[in-house]
C-alpha cells in the first residue's frame, strides 16, 4: 500500500533543487548586475571620503571618536569573555581525556596494547610510573 509520503518525496526532492538552483543562478546575475564599470567615474568603498571623528558631534556632545573608542571597549567586555570561555572549555576537554587515558592504563596491561599505539602513549608520558617497558 502506497502512502502520500512515498508519491510526494520525490517531488518535493525535485522542488527544492530547482529552486535552490534558481536563487543561485539570480544571486550570480544580480552580482554581476551590481558591479560597476572601471574607469575614473566608479566609486565604491576605496574611494569613500570618511569625516574626521573628531569633529563631529553625536548625542550631545560627545565627539565621533571617543564614540568609537567606548564602542570598541563595549564590544571588547562582549568578545573577549568568550574567547575565554572557549579556551577554558577546550583545555577542560584535553584534560579530562588525559584523566581517562591514564585510568585505561592502569586498568589495561601494557603488552596487550598494540605496539604503534604502545609507542605514541609513552610518548606522550602517559605511562604509569613502574611500567615503563617498551617493545
């Protein structure tokens, strides 16, 4: 017995490529649209004349620059924290699988782990201390 479900997978498979390959095609043309001729006439983000922040004044008072110099400290109380936070996380990792391959050694006998392994463990002084025998 056939289902809605098995007569409609394949249409709709064939929709949604379709689909994906025409907003690809109109996101290529419209690159392509948008792109201005060379010459001397063009303009764009190289040629952008930006005022000096120094001279103008935003909310009052305050001068463009030191705007952006609180802007960037605000972001930076935002960014760097989770930087941190990642680096922290990362090492909390490594570290708990060192923890677990130094109990797998103390439980596992040396000459049963294969010797290309063997090599890389002791390498990394992951070896308890007393068995330091290495074929």
């Amino acid at each position: 017995m056939r289902t809605w479900m098995v007569t409609a997978t394949p249409w709709g498979w064939r929709i949604r490529t379709t689909l994906t390959s025409v907003l690809t095609l109109l996101l290529l043309l419209s690159a392509t649209a948008l792109a201005q001729p060379a010459g001397e006439t063009a303009s764009g983000e190289a040629s952008l004349k930006l005022p000096d922040l120094s001279e103008v004044t935003f909310l009052g008072g305050i001068n463009g620059h030191n705007l952006l110099m609180i802007g960037l400290v605000f972001c930076g109380c935002y960014v760097l924290p989770l930087i941190w936070a990642a680096s922290v996380g990362t090492l909390a990792v490594l570290l708990s699988a060192s923890h677990s391959i130094r109990v797998l050694l103390r439980l596992m006998p040396l000459d049963q782990i294969p010797s290309p392994i063997r090599r890389l463990i002791v390498g990394f002084g992951f070896v308890p201390s007393g068995r330091t025998k290495v074929n």
